[in-house]
C-alpha cells in the first residue's frame, strides 16, 4: 500500500515539511486503501462525485490533486498579501488538503459493471465523520481533522479555521461548476 500511496501523492507529500505529519498523513491513505474495495487505480478512473451524472470525465485523483494544488497555492497568496495577520500554517493546509476526501474510500462500493456506487456504510456515514476517525487513528493532529471534519456542509455549523476555509473553498470551486453549474 506504501507504494501505491507513493503513485498518488509523492509530488504533494513532499510539500509537507513536518516529516511526522508527512508520514501520518501518507498513513491515514494506507489504512484508507486497505479497509476500502477501490484500489489506487481505481481513483484514477472513477468519477470524482456520483452527483454530477454518470458522463463525468474528471476522476477522484483529477479532483484531488486540484484541490492540494489550488489550496497550496491560495495559502501561499494569503500568506503574500496579508503576511502576520492571516498565517497559515502550509504543513496543516496540506495535509488538511490531501486528507479531506480520503474518508470517501469508505463511502463507495463497487457494482457489478465496476462502476462506483455509493454503499451502505456511505449512505450513514459521510466522508468527512470517517475521514475524521480515519486521520485520529493516525494520531493526526487537531488542526488537520478540524479541515476534514469542516471541508464540506457540515463545517457550515461550526468557526473555520483560516486552513480550512481555504480547503473548504478550493474543493467547493472544483465542485460545484459540475454539479449545478451553467452549461454553455
């Protein structure tokens, strides 16, 4: 599994500068590919949502990196443009960033055709509740689970913190333009 988490991920990996938290975080992909029925080739071909319709193109990992990549680079402008009074803290934005959707791993089941459905464990459970347990296990710290925990509506509830607001919103802009957005 090691080496299947290297194919998708070392580029991104390597921008956490915490060794620790580099390796929790690669840890927490681990257990997510051995409890889960999808394998590391399989996010690279099945679509990023099952609520954008069955003829969408852009797979999980498409996705995935879009948003570490999208979240690296807005943490990087804030911390440019409002320096001292908007820090962020680029190893928690990361891996915040590459851990938001692994809880997803545990959502989906396989069809008979191969397709990815949603399965009886995703239909009580949504990603960021097991992404959350998942990340824990790992003893990933505090701040990253509170990204994963608040990446997605269920944050709407709670205060963000500057990390996840930025996670937050780059997921929601590679997100929401398939599912409702204009079609020209």
């Amino acid at each position: 599994m090691k080496n299947d988490v290297e194919k998708l991920w070392g580029e991104e990996l390597s921008w956490i500068g915490n060794a620790e938290l580099r390796n929790k975080t690669a840890k927490v992909w681990e257990t997510a590919l051995e409890r889960s029925v999808l394998s590391a080739d399989d996010l690279n071909r099945i679509p990023f949502t099952l609520l954008a319709g069955p003829d969408l193109k852009v797979t999980f990992m498409d996705h995935k990196r879009a948003v570490v990549h999208i979240a690296k680079d807005s943490g990087n402008q804030v911390e440019k443009f409002f320096k001292t009074e908007l820090p962020v803290n680029m190893d928690v934005l990361i891996s915040g960033a590459i851990l938001c959707d692994v809880g997803k791993l545990l959502e989906y089941e396989l069809n008979e055709q191969g397709q990815a459905v949603q399965g009886l464990y995703g239909k009580y459970l949504r990603h960021p509740f097991s992404g959350v347990s998942l990340a824990e296990e790992a003893g990933i710290p505090a701040q990253v689970c509170h990204i994963i925990a608040t990446h997605a509506g269920e944050g709407d509830m709670v205060k963000r913190s500057t990390e996840a607001y930025i996670v937050h919103h780059a997921d929601f802009m590679t997100f929401l333009p398939f599912k409702s957005g204009l079609k020209v």
